[in-house]
C-alpha cells in the first residue's frame, strides 16, 4: 500500500524563523497534496493544499511546493509564531481512491 | 463554509454498552464521509468510507459488526461502536468531501473513554 513518511518528527524552532517540513510518498499516481494542521484534542484542520498539475502554492506565511518525480512535497512556514505551535499531517491522496493516508505527523513548537 | 461537526465532542461508557456517534456537514452536502480513529501521539488511521444510501467500506483489519456505519442521509453519517471495551478508548473522528476540489473537511473528534 501506500507509504508516506514525514521529516522531521519535531521540530523546534525561535519565533519568527522558517520552518519547513518534508513527505515523501510512494503512489505515483497520487494527484491531491493537502497539508493539515492538528491542534491538541481538536480535529485536523486544512491549511493548504496543491494539486499535481502545479509546483508550488503560497497562501501569505504558508507556502507548498511538490516534485512529482522525486514523490516529495514540503510545507514552509516563514515567520512563524507561537500559535504555529501543532503538529502537521501531510496526506496524499491515492490516484485511483478518495482516500487520504496521513503521515506520521510533524511536532512543531515555536518558542517565543 | 465547509463546516463538519461531531457530536458528542466526549463520552464515557461502561464496557460491553454501544455507543453512537454523528457526523454532520453543516452547510454542503457529502456523499461521501470517513471516520478515522486516533490514538495518542499517533497518525490518523482510516477506518472507513460511508456512501449516503449504501453500505460503508471498511479498511482492513476494522471490524464491520463492532464498528456500525450509517450514512442515510447526504448530511449525516453515524458510527456505533458496539459492546465497547477499554481498548476501544480513543479519538474517532469524520470527514467530509466537499469543495470545489473533493477536498475533506475534518469534525472536531469525540474523545470516546470506555471504563
């Protein structure tokens, strides 16, 4: 089945520097790339996505850029703050399913 | 736009009674909706995909006769987790397809505890 892994596992970093964080999938026929950001004890929410017919999306403080051939996408967070604080999922979705498989989830912590 | 709600938002039971969970899009139709379990400091896992009007499909390994999937309507979707026991403790939570891409909208979660 699918496999898809996320780098780092946590991530630590100053208020107000970049963070980036790495998927890398197996199904070459995935063609949706949604980043989700997961606060403590609530459900997963939506903060960017992109589709397999472009290279990157920026969205302000948020940007996302893919490279079909190597199976990778990354989410950036520039200017990050303390409310950045969550952990992140990548999910691609399969080609040939609607189904999203989740990654192993980022801990991101911004310290002010 | 594109709100999904989760009711109730926890819940405690005594092993060996069911529990019923809904899952409602609140302003867009959804044909299609999952439910997913997560436990502590772990990935979300598919358990699995409710069609309004047909029987849901379930991912392997997750029981169809503990884990009761309704999806009558193009706005509710139901689980029941039937004779609960301890190890069923988790966070279960929806999705909805929605959107002018098929993107999937999350519900809050329902923290299930089964004593």
């Amino acid at each position: 089945g699918e496999n898809v892994e996320q780098h780092p596992s946590t991530l630590s970093v100053q208020e107000g520097d970049s963070a980036v964080i790495k998927c890398t999938y197996s199904d070459s026929a995935s063609n949706y790339f949604p980043w989700y950001k997961q606060e403590l004890g609530k459900g997963p929410q939506l903060i960017i996505d992109i589709r397999s017919n472009v290279g990157e999306k920026k969205d302000q403080r948020i940007a996302v850029t893919l490279n079909k051939t190597a199976k990778h996408f990354s989410l950036h967070i520039t200017e990050t703050q303390p409310e950045d604080s969550a952990v992140y999922f990548c999910a691609p979705r399969g080609g040939a399913t609607n189904k999203l498989i989740f990654g192993t989830g980022t801990l991101l912590a911004v310290q002010p | 736009g594109a709100v999904v709600s989760q009711h109730p938002s926890w819940v405690i039971c005594k092993s060996g009674t069911s529990v019923k969970i809904e899952c409602r899009s609140l302003d867009f139709q959804a044909t299609t909706m999952f439910w997913y379990r997560q436990f502590p400091k772990q990935s979300l896992m598919l358990m699995a995909t409710s069609n309004e009007g047909s029987k849901a499909t379930y991912e392997q390994g997750v029981e169809k006769d503990k884990f009761l999937i309704n999806h009558a309507s193009l706005t509710l979707s139901t689980l029941t987790v039937t004779s609960a026991h301890p190890e069923d403790s988790s966070f279960y939570i929806c999705s909805a397809n929605g959107g002018s891409y098929n993107e999937q909208f999350f519900g809050p979660g329902t923290r299930l505890t089964v004593l």
